[in-house]
C-alpha cells in the first residue's frame, strides 16, 4: 500500500524535471564552499571539489574493486630531482580551459597556491586558505618555469607531496578578475576546470549542475543533463525526501530506514573506504594503555560481528586501523579478533582480575560526522569491556566541544583525565593515515597526536615513508607502519563505515569507489 | 490618539536596544569556538589564532558590540562564519520563508478559531460549547512538533500522499502558488495552526460568553433591537481583544515555529536559527534573534496601535 | 506555546476568609474533569518518584538484540527503543526528569516574579521602572525563541534548562504580579492600614501578598503546560536534558529515525508529552474556576 502510493507519488513529481536529473540529499547543513577549496569536510570535496575542479594529482575512481590510487590530473607527469630530493617538477596538462573559456598553465597552479599561502597576495581568501593550508604543509616555494612547467620545493625531503597536491584544486583567475576580484561574487558563479559546471544555487537549499561537455578526460564527460545537490543535515528528513521521489539518492542513510528503503525498491549501496573507528588511545604517564597487555586484551574484547549486526551490515569489521582492502594493509601478526579468553588472560598477566577491574575514561560524543551511530556502538563496545574486566566511564561532550578537545591533547586539562578519545578518522592517504597520529613532531596541541605517543623506531618509519621516492618501495614501508601499528595494538580498532547511500532503482551506471570522493560522470537516469 | 502613538513609539525604542543587548550577550558568553565549524579539524594554533582576528573575536566585547549594533542599524548585520554570505540576505530570505508558513498557519488557524469561539460563547453551557472547548484545550495542550511528527507518519510515511520536508521540489528560491509547491506547505501549516485555533478559540468564547452576560446586552434587547444588531453590538465589542490576541499569535508563530521547521525541513528563520545554533554560527545567531525579536516587538506596537485606534472604550494617555 | 502571551486581566481582589477556601475545595471536588486531572498529574508525580520500587526494567539496560520491538513484546510492554532499552520503564522514569524540568521552572518564576512583581507595584516610581523596564525587554521575545536562544548559550543541560526557562517565565509572572500589586494599592484598605501606622512589610504581608497570590498563583499554573511542553521541545532540539538520560522530548527525538520501523513506539513520548500537558491545563482551569479568578 504505502509503496504503491508512493510510487504514484513519484511519477507525479518527477514530470516537472528534465530527464536525465539526478537529485542527491547530502549530509551537510549547507552547500559546501564554491569557490575552489571546499569546506564541509569530505563531502564538500566529493560534491562540490572534483565536480568543478580538478588537482593536478587526482585520485583514480573508476573502480570499486581495488583501493584507489593517484592519477595524472591537470599534471600530466611529475618527478624528484635526483639530486636535490626538494625539488619537484610537474609537467602541466596542455589544452585545458576553465568553465569560462581561460586555458589553465602552470601559472594558474602558483597564482592558487598564493590564493592559500600568501596573505600578501591579492588573491589570498581567508576562507579557501582555511581549508587548504593546512593540507600542503610541504610546500615551501613554488613557480612556474614555462606555460606549462611548474617546479615545487618542498621544506625538506617528501615523498608525500603528491598526496598533499590530491587536495588542492583550481579556481580560475580570469573569473576571479570578472567578478571584481571579490571571491563572494565568484562564490556565485565559479569557473574550474572539472567534469560539472555550476549554474545556480540557493544556500543552504540546492545547487544545480551541468555537465562541462569540453572536458579534457572524454571519459568522465557526465551523461546526465543536470546534478541537483540539496542539503539535508538531518537523516529522517533524507530518508522521507527519497521515500517521497523528492531526491533520488541520499547519503548515510540511517540505518533503522533502512528496511523502510529496501521494501519500498530503493538500493543501498556502499563500499570499503579509508575511514576508521577507534579508539585513540593516551600514552601519558599513568595511562593503562601503555601497558600493550592491555591493549591487545581490549582489542581482543570486541565481537565485531555483533556489532556489524547492530549497523544493519553496514560495516567493516577492524583487522587493522587501515581498512583490510587497503593497499597498505600488510601482514600484520597481531590478529585482531574476538577473543574474551584470551583477552581475560592478559589482563590477569598485566595484573587486573575480578578483584581488581581496570578501569578507564573514554571521551565520546553523541553525534559527529563520520561517527557512525557513537552512543549505541560506544555503548556496545562499553559492555564488551566490562566482559573482559575492563571499566569503561564516558566522558560525553557535544560535537564541537569534542573536536577542540581532540586538539587540545590528552595532557590538556580539559580532556578531565580521559584516557581514549572516540575519533573516526580520514584516513586517504600517507599523511592522514598513518603519520598524522602518531608522530613526535606532532604532539597535541601542535598537531593531531592526541595520545602524546612518541617511539623512535615509528618515527623512524615515517622519516623513511617521508623520503623514499619509489612509490613501490614507499608502499612497502607504509606496509611496514601499518603492520606496527596492529602488532603494537596502538589503538582499540573497532571497525569502517562502508560509506552506505540509499537510491532510486532509476539511478543506473554508479560505481562506488573505496574512496572519501566518487566520480559522477557515468550515472544515467532511466525513466 | 497621536500622543499615545508618540509615546508608545518612544516606548519601544529602548526596549529594542534592551533586546539587541541580550541578543549580543547571549550569543557571546556561550561556550565553545564559533570557529571551529569552519576550520580543519587539524589547522594548527597560528592559524586559528589568525582566524580569529579576522573576524573580530579577539576584541573585547563591548567594542564587538558597538562594532556590531553599529553596522546593524545601517542594515549591516555582518558576514556568516559558516558560509561567508551577508546574514542579512539570509535572515531576510529566511524570514520570507517564515512569515510564508505563518501567515498559512493564521489563514487556516484564525477563522476557525474564531467561528468556534464565538459559537462556543454564544452557545454558551451547551453541548456545543463543551466540544469546542475540549477542542480548544487539546490544541493548546498539544506539543505541536510531536504532531508535525504524527502527521508525517500517517500522511507520508504511512498513506504518502504529502511531502515531509521542504519548501517545494525547487526549493523557496522557485515558490510559486501551484500544486506542486502548496503540498509542501499543508502538513507543516496545519501543524502550526493548531495550537492558535485552540487560543483563538478559548478567547473569543470567553469574551463573548462574557459580553453576552453583561447589562448592556439586556439594555440592547430592552431598547428593542433585532438580534442582528445586538450581535453586531457584541462582535464590536469583542473585535479589538480578538483581534489583538491574533495579532500577538501571528508574532509567536514567526517566532515560535522553530521547531516546527526543524521537523519538516522548511528553509525559514527557525530552521537558520537551529542551524546556526549547532554551528555556533555567531553573527547569523544574533542576527536571526535580533531581527525576530525586533519583528515581534514591531507586532507588538502595530496591535496596541491597532487597538487603541477600534477601541474607542481605551483612553490610553 | 504561547499562554505567556494572554496575560491575564486580572479581577478585583477577592477578600479572602475561611469560608473562601472551603467554597474553593468544595468547588473543586465537583469538577470531575479537575479532579481527573489531578488524579493523573499526581499519579505521573508518584510513579516518577518511586519508579524504582516498581519492579520495571532497567531503563539505561541496552540489548542490540532487542531494538525497537513493538508495543506488546513478551517483557516489554510498551516494546523497546533504538537501543533495545524498556519503553515502559524509560517513560515512567523520563517523567522525573520531563516533569522536574516542565514545572519547576514555573515555580521558581512564581517566587521570584511574585516577588519582583509585589516589589515594583508596591514601591512604585523609579524601582518600579527599573523592574518593569527590564521585565519588558526580556517579554519582548516570543517566549519560544527566547528559551532556545538562552538554552543554545548555556549549552545543554539540566541545570541550564531550568535557568532558561525560568528567565522564561519571569517576565509575564512578574507582569501579573505588578498590576494584581498596582491595583491593590490604590484601594482605600491599605491606605487606612497605612494611616493606622503598619510598616511596608507588614502592609505587603498581610494585604498585599494575601490578596494578589492567588491570581498570581492561578496565572502560574496556567504557564505549567507551556512550561513542559516547551522544556520537552528543548531537549528534542538537543540543547536540553542530554543523553542518555530518559526524558520525553530528548526520547521523541531519538527515536525519530525509528518511525519507518515502528512509528507508534515512536510516537509514545509525545504521547506523554501531550497527556500530561492537557491535564495540566485541565487542571488550571479547574482551580480557576473554583478559586473564582476571572479569565
């Protein structure tokens, strides 16, 4: 009955659209940033980033089988100098034109790196420097030999620089200069070089895009006539506008509508990507998660299967703190599974037991984006542990107070003496997978190693990630971090969000890459 | 009738600089970075540092203040954090939203509410009189966002004949008076409607009951009028309270319908309102609430002035 | 949502005797609807707070297994929620909190209202603008707005919840208060306390207080079921009572992703929500009538 109905709903609301319109239901409260560097986290880039723009570093997205990796963008070839290993060239993609008819170069890449780094330059936006900065901490000086040569210099030796470039894109110079040079009127009318133009939009309720039908990669030339983004903060509201034919794809539905979904006809689909779940564990002074008895035993604790059942599927079970389908996964001897026996016995080794319960403090939130559903998997993870002898007593703080707290470290005397902080991370790449976390340099509040962790040979390892230029050799050393992260148990791996979306039996042609972004271009309409 | 219009003018104009005050201080002494929404989670110190200074949160606050109020009243109320676009377009184009929904709700809410309560008032003690009230009761009583959740449940989700969310399929920036953009609007203003029916309705009847009840009614019917003119008689006299009391119910549904717009979606000031809250967005937060606040004082002086001005019994000096 | 704004007029003092209060009971014990209400509002109270010797479930005990069962399940009465939690018992003990945070508020609004109120008519000229002055500019927001503006500053919360609503309920009380105290004053009897020499206090005391609290008193709970549903509304917005503690408005919201699976245990806290907020207006009524305070 409320199938059928809704399916009159549907064809009497679609007649007013064009064929070949894809509506979407995003997560974000707004239309992310337009004018080049997006914000709304990885939402923003996959919507609004590589649909206008391109990088000169891309990630490849045409499969769903295998991790994605980097590929040729507006840079066609790239290279080290053998000799001075700061030193970068690029080789810049010819015959590529921005959405307002200007050709790109080389210079274009410096005048949107000043746009970011240099507050002197006319070009500088606060706001797009935000977002991007942060992202090439690399990046030291950079310019253009020729039309189409560009050479970067780095800080010291990285090999991660083309990881870093993957986040920035290309806004275009002439339209800056057409819109009096004020990025809020450009706001409104932005010119890249991507696959999708935009054409109009109402914040904070829909942007509209068409496809860019000069783009230089023939094969990521959109099918459809129009892309439609609308944002949708709130999942029931997602979940009804899907059921009544008012979008025909949402993200992240929840899981509870899921049934809902499935018995009306709509599809879910999802994939691995880079994106964790843990537990960031403090390694101050005191902390029991120094003692790696106690680490492996929480880690042993969980039934990961019953909790997948909770999430309605949705999930992948941690063997790792990178998912098992990644290319940096490696053979690590530390099996992470269900193991309560095992867990108990270590415990009682590193000197707990029914007398004498270890008990913890553990920072969560109730909501978050990409938490996945914190308070009851949190809940869930809490009972495990008490199984084993451990007590867990939360710590819940909003959303945003967690992310400054996530800053501030485990030292900072806001965190209340809390020993793990529930943080799922993005986790793409070299940098913001592995390095980030755990590195000494980085220590909260100076950077995002929040446990205080430090140890000579991990550093080691990220100096050699840091200055091996072959990228199969480079991969054999992330191999090498990863497997030290799971043997060493560094964090309590609890499991990835598999990325759900929820869709129109219409929509044909989508392939979901194990990636943050997604290529649009091959999704049809059929009607 | 000019000097009360005059004093009551002047009346207003501290109270509205009282309200930008406490919109000022409420929105500042809360807790947590207003800017933490719009950075990376992992931008470094230096960089937050400077973020903050350009945006004018290093100063001391009664300098952000006067910075603040100043521009307000030239109709400047800033730029949002989260999205870098002038709040006063968002407010303005939100409010549209908001005044669209309630000046629906009030075409649906009043004439019923006041054909039960004057029913009810000149019925008064009957059966009738009994049902309109519990009528009345029940709308008042109701905790209308459950409502607009009921209503979802039954008339998209169960029966999927209404939309649940939005302003129409193209968004408000497309209103249009059609088919297709009035669906969107019905559950959402019947929601809304309920609770003023219910007030309405409980007024008028108590005024009318009341009126009835008095001696010039009897005096009316003495001097031999028709009962059509002693009707007319009452509803003069009921007119400037009723029409007050709607006055003021329009003021709280502008207002008051933020949770009704969190439910279903709707692009007005409510729903900018809740999300600038979770963003800790600011200027959008003090502006929403400050022209809000500042529309119901408006209200609030257009209905004593309309009152004053039908209501020769008011002698306000 | 909006019973702030009918400010009451308020009637001639009624001088007050033994006789008025026991026409007042006696009035009140003839209205069964009024009675009804009380019996309901009394039994919410109760069960709130002797839940525990009620032999219910626990309401904080999850069971993933056990999510969102319907009303009826063996051992779940009135099913389960999102987390597999006792509906039953999570409503019966969510009332402690819904009602502890709906109607304190009122009543510390109506003590300190009251006392504002009776300050500023009483005393008059400066003070009295003082009050009434800055009593007008918080009543110049539409009570909705100003609790969700208080309550998004303050941050969620218990103890926030109640400072913002009982900033909430001030002003409108305080209104009630000054123009009951105005009236009152200007009558012959306190100008012939005055003169046969009985000090402010006592004058405030004896007349004043004896006279005006009862409108006042009635005013206030009247404001009871907006109060609730308001507070309740705060806590759906996520800026009131904060999880995982059972409350009504907090359990309508999460339960809001659970109306594809099984609507109606959803829809039971608003239920809630909604029973106790008409008994309390039932209940206002009554006492109004029987307590002879005009509309």
């Amino acid at each position: 009955m409320a199938a059928l109905s809704i399916a009159v709903l549907a064809s009497g609301t679609v007649q007013s659209w064009a064929e070949g319109t894809l509506r979407i239901g995003m997560t974000a409260a707004d239309i992310p940033l337009t004018t080049g560097q997006t914000d709304q986290g990885g939402e923003g880039m996959r919507f609004m980033g590589y649909t206008v723009y391109d990088s000169l570093i891309e990630w490849d997205l045409t499969s769903a089988d295998k991790p994605s990796t980097l590929i040729p963008g507006l840079a066609t070839e790239w290279s080290v100098d053998a000799n001075d290993k700061t030193k970068w060239t690029f080789k810049i993609r010819e015959g590529v034109t921005f959405h307002d008819g200007s050709p790109f170069t080389a210079h274009d890449v410096v005048w949107n790196l000043d746009k970011l780094l240099d507050s002197e330059s006319e070009q500088y936006d606060p706001r797009q420097s935000a977002q991007g900065k942060s992202r090439i901490p690399a990046v030291d000086t950079y310019k253009a030999v020729d039309d189409y040569t560009l050479e970067i210099t780095t800080k010291e030796p990285n090999a991660t620089l083309p990881y870093q470039l993957a986040w920035i894109l290309m806004s275009s110079k002439a339209n800056w200069e057409a819109h009096d040079k004020n990025w809020e009127e450009v706001a409104k009318e932005p010119s890249g070089t991507g696959p999708w133009k935009l054409t109009s939009f109402v914040p904070r309720e829909r942007a509209e895009l068409v496809p860019n039908t000069e783009y230089w990669d023939e094969t990521r030339i959109p099918k459809l006539d129009k892309m439609v983004l609308m944002p949708l903060p709130e999942p029931n509201a997602r979940t009804a506008a899907l059921l009544s034919g008012q979008v025909d794809w949402i993200e992240a539905p929840a899981p509870d509508t899921i049934p809902a979904l499935t018995g009306n006809g709509f599809e879910i689909v999802s994939n691995a990507y880079p994106h964790n779940w843990t537990w960031h564990l403090s390694r101050l002074e005191g902390s029991p998660w120094n003692d790696i008895r106690v680490r492996k035993a929480a880690n042993l604790a969980i039934d990961r299967e019953g909790l997948t059942e909770l999430l309605g599927g949705l999930a992948v079970p941690a063997q790792g703190f990178l998912p098992p389908s990644s290319q940096w996964f490696g053979n690590p001897t530390f099996e992470v599974k269900y193991d309560p026996e095992a867990a108990k016995e270590l415990l009682a080794e590193a000197g707990y037991g029914p007398d004498k319960p270890l008990k913890v403090k553990a920072l969560i939130s109730p909501s978050g984006s990409g938490q996945m559903l914190p308070l009851p998997m949190n809940e869930y993870v809490q009972q495990s542990l008490a199984e084993v002898g451990i007590d867990v007593e939360f710590m819940v703080v909003e959303w945003n107070q967690m992310i400054n707290l996530w800053r501030a470290g485990a030292a900072d005397p806001s965190v209340e003496g809390s020993q793990s902080i529930n943080f799922t991370y993005f986790i793409q790449d070299p940098f913001t997978g592995l390095i980030r976390h755990l590195s000494c340099d980085l220590i909260a509040p100076n950077g995002t190693n929040w446990g205080h962790y430090c140890d000579e040979e991990m550093q080691d390892l990220f100096k050699q990630i840091k200055t091996t230029f072959d990228a199969e050799a480079q991969d054999a050393v992330l191999k090498k971090t990863h497997e030290k992260y799971v043997n060493d148990a560094l964090f309590l791996m609890v499991t990835h969000d598999v990325a759900p979306r929820a869709m129109s039996p219409k929509v044909k042609g989508f392939v979901q890459a194990q990636n943050w972004y997604q290529n649009f271009s091959g999704i049809t309409i059929e009607e | 009738m000019f000097t009360y219009l005059v004093r009551r003018l002047i009346y207003v104009l501290p109270v509205a600089v009282g309200v930008s005050v406490i919109c000022f201080l409420l929105v500042h002494i809360a807790p947590g970075d207003p800017l933490t929404a719009i950075m990376p989670v992992d931008a470094t110190q230096e960089e937050q540092a400077a973020m903050r200074s350009a945006y004018g949160l290093d100063k001391p606050l009664p300098v952000q203040y006067a910075i603040w109020i100043g521009k307000a009243v030239s109709g400047d109320l800033g730029k949002s954090i989260a999205t870098g676009r002038p709040v006063a377009d968002e407010v303005f184009s939100a409010v549209k939203n908001s005044l669209l929904l309630a000046f629906s709700a009030s075409v649906i809410a009043f004439p019923i509410g006041l054909f039960l309560g004057f029913l009810a008032g000149y019925y008064r003690d009957t059966i009738f009189d009994r049902l309109v009230t519990s009528v009345a009761i029940t709308g008042v009583s109701v905790p209308n966002y459950w409502l607009g959740i009921v209503l979802v449940i039954i008339f998209s989700v169960q029966l999927g004949w209404l939309p649940s969310m939005g302003a129409g399929p193209g968004g408000s920036g497309s209103w249009s008076w059609d088919y297709a953009h009035i669906r969107h609007l019905i559950l959402p203003a019947v929601t809304l409607a309920v609770v003023p029916i219910g007030i309405v309705a409980r007024t008028v009847r108590a005024l009318v009951g009341d009126i009835f009840s008095m001696d010039f009614v009897q005096a009316l019917y003495a001097k031999g009028l028709t009962h059509g003119d002693v009707l007319f008689h009452v509803i003069r006299n009921a007119a400037p309270t009723a029409l007050s009391v709607m006055g003021l119910q329009l003021g709280y549904l502008l207002g008051g319908s933020i949770l009704i717009e969190t439910v279903f979606n709707w692009p007005g000031s409510g729903f900018l309102l809740s999300n600038a809250i979770f963003q800790r967005d600011l200027p959008l937060l003090q502006g929403t609430i400050l022209i809000l606040s500042l529309f119901f004082v408006g209200m609030n002086l257009i209905v004593d002035v309309a009152q004053a001005a039908i209501d020769p019994r008011i002698k306000r000096s | 949502m909006s019973a702030a704004s009918d400010t009451a007029e308020l009637a001639e003092p009624v001088v007050k005797t033994r006789g008025y209060w026991s026409g007042v009971v006696r009035r009140f014990s003839r209205d069964p609807v009024a009675l009804t209400c009380a019996v309901i509002v009394l039994a919410l109270i109760l069960a709130a707070i002797f839940a525990p010797y009620l032999g219910l479930n626990d309401p904080y005990h999850a069971s993933m297994i056990k999510r969102l069962k319907p009303i009826g399940y063996p051992g779940f009465p009135l099913g389960t929620d999102e987390q597999g939690r006792d509906m039953l018992s999570r409503l019966i003990y969510g009332g402690r909190l819904t009602l502890f945070v709906g109607l304190m508020p009122v009543v510390f609004a109506f003590f300190i209202g009251s006392a504002l109120g009776l300050v500023a008519g009483y005393a008059g000229g400066w003070i009295n603008t003082l009050i009434m002055r800055t009593v007008d500019v918080f009543f110049a927001f539409p009570s909705v707005l100003l609790a969700i503006a208080i309550s998004s500053a303050l941050g969620a919360g218990i103890i926030n919840s109640l400072v913002s609503l009982t900033i909430v309920f001030i002003p409108p009380i305080a209104r009630v208060a000054e123009s009951a105290t105005a009236g009152v004053r200007s009558l012959d009897y306190i100008d012939a306390a005055r003169a046969s020499g009985g000090g402010a206090l006592t004058i405030i005391r004896v007349h004043i207080i004896g006279n005006v609290l009862g409108p006042i008193f009635v005013y206030a709970t009247s404001l009871t079921s907006v109060c609730m549903i308001l507070a309740a509304g705060l806590s759906f917005l996520g800026i009131g009572v904060r999880p995982p503690e059972p409350e009504w408005g907090l359990m309508l919201n999460t339960l809001r992703t659970a109306i594809y699976v099984n609507p109606w245990v959803a829809a039971l806290p608003g239920l809630m929500i909604f029973i106790t907020s008409l008994c309390l207006n039932l209940l206002s009524d009554g006492l109004r009538s029987a307590m002879n305070v005009k509309d």
